[in-house]
C-alpha cells in the first residue's frame, strides 16, 4: 500500500507530495539515473532541456517496464538539470508533470547542478518505484 502525504502546516507543493510512505511487504525497484541517450548510446537534444528531460522520461519507462512497473507506481525521483536559472528548471519540471510521472503525486526533488556525467547531458532522472503484484520483469 502506498500512502502519499502532503503535510497540512507546509506550503502546498504544486504537484508532489511531502513524503510517501510504502508499508513492509511492497517490493521496491530502485533505479539508476535515467540519461537523454537514446538505444544507440547517441545524445538526444542537444541543448534542449525540455527536449533531454522527454527521452529521460521515456528511458525511465522503459526501466520501469523492466522490472514489472510503471510512471503511476514511481515514489520519488530527485530531478537534475544542469542550470543556474530556475527558466530551465521550470521547462524541465514542465515535461516531468505532463508525462504521467506526477500522477501520483510522488515525492520529488528538482535540483540544478553544475554538470552530469555524458558531455551535453542538462538533465537526469533518479528514482524509486513500487512494483506491483504480479509486476513481474
């Protein structure tokens, strides 16, 4: 059982919850963080935050998918996008709420960084998923 909390003496969050809590027994998928890189291993995006952050999402699914889950069952994710302006934050944040990702609505951090790990990555999903029953890779 999933119960997601927002706490009623903190600012409303817009689309996430304050804190998710997962009783014993629920298996967890804990996943690496999703890239802009397509099948290839070849950049998707370049210079396009908003565009990175719709195959990071798309990776993420199909990670998801892997392990018998899906965006709907994703607890918590930390959100990295290489910017110092809260602009690319926000386009960022945009497409991560459009996806199907917030259904939840799921714990979440949004971070900006000063540079990811494959040259011309601004964004990268991290997270952690409920795997339903019978959720079998």
């Amino acid at each position: 059982m999933i119960q997601r909390v927002t706490v009623p003496g903190l600012f409303p969050p817009p689309v996430y919850s304050h804190a998710t809590v997962v009783e014993a027994g629920t298996r967890l998928a804990f996943l690496a963080g999703s890239v802009p890189l397509d099948a290839e291993g070849k950049l998707v995006g370049a210079g396009d935050p908003a565009r990175q952050a719709e195959q990071v999402i798309a990776n993420l699914t199909e990670q998801l998918r892997a392990v018998g889950s899906g965006l709907e069952h994703v607890l918590s994710t930390d959100v990295y996008v290489v910017s110092t302006e809260t602009a690319a934050l926000s386009a960022v944040w945009d497409v991560v709420e459009s996806s199907g990702l917030s259904a939840g609505p799921h714990s979440s951090t949004l971070l900006g960084v000063s540079c990811l790990g494959y040259p011309g990555q601004l964004v990268e999903i991290t997270a952690t998923a409920a795997v339903p029953e019978g959720g079998r890779p």
